[in-house]
C-alpha cells in the first residue's frame, strides 16, 4: 500500500473527521472507499461513452432498425407470437 499526502479544505476535512467517527472508520478508510466509489463511477462512464461513440458510429454506417419494427417487436412481448428482436439472426 502507498501513501498519498492531500490538502483539504477546512471543511472537507472537518466533515471527513465526523463521517470517520461515525462509522468508528479512519479517515483513510473512508477516502479509500470514496475513491474507489469514484474510480468504479468513472470507468463506468468511460464504458457508457465508448458505447455512445460506437453506437454513432454504427447509426453513420446505416445499421439503423425502422421504429415500427422495433413497436411491433415491443408489442408481442409476453404473447404466445413473440417476434425476434429486429435485426437479430431468426
């Protein structure tokens, strides 16, 4: 384990001494957990990005399904003519 020096405001700080006392934690207990909290977050919106730019991509190259076909797919959800997702290998 590494050691990490940081500055915090006066009221960071005196709001982290409270969350710690609270929970009978140390103060380096409770940033670790924020920052891995924070880190899973962030790889999470990095994931959801990276689905956005390929799905743009995938739109720009005409790979595209007609709405009433996706409302009709919808629609037979839970009857007993289930239709495959739209664009899916039948």
């Amino acid at each position: 384990m590494s050691v990490t020096t940081v500055r915090l405001q006066a009221e960071v700080e005196q709001q982290l001494d409270a969350i710690a006392n609270r929970l009978n934690r140390s103060k380096g207990w409770v940033i670790n957990q924020a920052l891995a909290e924070y880190i899973d977050k962030q790889q999470l919106e990095l994931a959801r990005w990276q689905q956005t730019l390929d799905a743009m991509e995938s739109a720009a190259q005409g790979k595209v399904v007609d709405a009433g076909e996706v409302h009709n797919w919808l629609s037979s959800w839970g009857t007993e003519h289930e239709q495959a997702a739209p664009g899916s290998v039948k």
